[in-house]
C-alpha cells in the first residue's frame, strides 16, 4: 500500500564529507501473492540498518521488476532493532493479543502485524510514514511474509518417489529476527577489534615497509607522531607504605589490618 513517498533519510545527508559506504544484504524477500506485492530488502549505511520495502511492478509481458527508488525505508539503530526484535517475540507468544507492535523511527514506525488490519491471516511487516505533528499516516507500505512456501523434504522412497514435505511457515521471520540481532550484537564492534588487533603484526610490517617505500619517493605524511605511553601512572611513582605492604604470616597481615 504504497501511498507517496517515504523520507529518504540519506538524502538529507548530502552534505556531509565523510565518506559513508553502503553494504547490501543477500537476506532478501519478495511476495508477489501478498496484499501489497512487494520486495523486503535490507543494507547498511552510517552505522544504521535500512530496512525497506520495494512496490513490484507488472509489465505487459507479465514480467516482474520493483520500484527502489521509492520504496518505504526505514532506519533502525542498534537500539530500536534490539527493541522491534522483542516486539517480534513477544507477537509469536500469542499473534492474537495484538494487530501490530513496533517501534517509533525517524519520521514514522515500523511493526509487526498479524495482517488484520489488511484483510489477511498471515504476519506482515508494515513501515509507515506518520505526520509528527497531527500523527496522521501520510504513507505505508506492506510485506506480508510468505507461509506455505518454504519447505523441507522428508520420507523420500527411492522406489516410489513419494515423499512428505513439511513447511516452514515462519522462516522469513525467523530469517528478521537473526538479522536484527546480529545487526544489535555486531554493532558493538567487538568483533571489529578482535579482528584488528590480531592482525596489528602483519599491519605493521606492511605499514613499515609502505613507509620505506614513500619515504624513497619522497612523499610526506601528515602529522607527526603520536605520544606513547609510558606506562606510568600515580601508583608507579608513589611508594606503597612500608606497613601496610610489609611481609609476613597471614597472622602477621590480620594484625595489621584490625
């Protein structure tokens, strides 16, 4: 139900100078039986998930294409993915409780419905565009998850060729909450550092030797050197008293401190 556009938060961002690159997800689903037939995409940019979620068009050809330069989009930081994954969870326990639940975005919300509000049974994921001063919707956009599509194969009888299929209904919302979560847990960049630092030997000897080789074509490299730390802190300067540090039993020690 794409009605106008949704605020391209990026396009605000033009003039900044930092170099900012987007990196695009292969986790991706589309539904062309749904009620809004749609693409769910997702990409990173600016330390932010972009969720969005792309019209499909028909051609005459009966061929498939959709729209991305106006799909609905919506940024989620770190925080607001940890909290729309519970909001997630906590619509699995019982889809019935409520029509929808989300969290607030810039400019709008996104949120889970169990797809009664449109007219269908199965859980939707819905970005909408809310007016901050009346709260009116000005835009929406819909992907409804696909159920009995995805499918394991059990019981194949090589003689026959019959087989069970069992259906995994929830798999692309499963396939959002691992996302989400791995966006939250990564964002803390501990991975990031432990990578760094165990490669910071094989750095430095490339680093050293781009540094001969610049310093051989006479290229100059901004800035100086950094100060290094010595270590020292007021605990290395200062003496520990003799009495409260001084050697002994155990016995000697309690003495000391009663």
């Amino acid at each position: 139900m794409a009605l106008g556009d949704y605020n391209n938060y990026e396009n605000n961002k033009k003039d900044d100078k930092e170099y900012q690159p987007s990196v695009y997800s292969p986790y991706r689903m589309s539904n062309l039986e749904g009620v809004d037939p749609s693409a769910l995409t997702f990409s990173y940019w600016a330390g932010i998930l972009k969720v969005s979620i792309a019209p499909a068009n028909k051609s005459n050809n009966d061929t498939v294409s959709f729209d991305y330069k106006n799909a609905g989009t919506a940024y989620i930081t770190h925080t607001k993915a940890r909290i729309l994954l519970n909001e997630i969870l906590k619509f699995q326990e019982n889809p019935e409780l409520y029509n929808n639940l989300g969290v607030d975005i810039k400019g709008g919300l996104v949120s889970i419905s169990n797809g009664k509000e449109f007219g269908v049974l199965n859980p939707c994921l819905v970005i909408r565009k809310v007016n901050e001063t009346t709260g009116a919707v000005e835009s929406s956009y819909v992907y409804e998850f696909k159920t009995k599509f995805h499918y394991g194969i059990r019981n194949f009888d090589e003689k026959t060729s019959e087989f069970d299929i069992v259906y995994y209904e929830n798999i692309e919302l499963d396939q959002l909450k691992t996302l989400l979560e791995q966006y939250y847990t990564a964002m803390t960049y501990a991975t990031a550092y432990s990578v760094i630092d165990s490669s910071k030997f094989e750095n430095s000897r490339v680093n050293t030797k781009l540094g001969l080789i610049a310093a051989k074509l006479g290229v100059e490299f901004k800035g100086g050197k950094g100060s290094e730390s010595s270590g020292k802190s007021f605990f290395n300067n200062s003496k520990p008293s003799e009495k409260n540090f001084s050697s002994g039993t155990v016995d000697d020690i309690a003495s000391q401190m009663g």
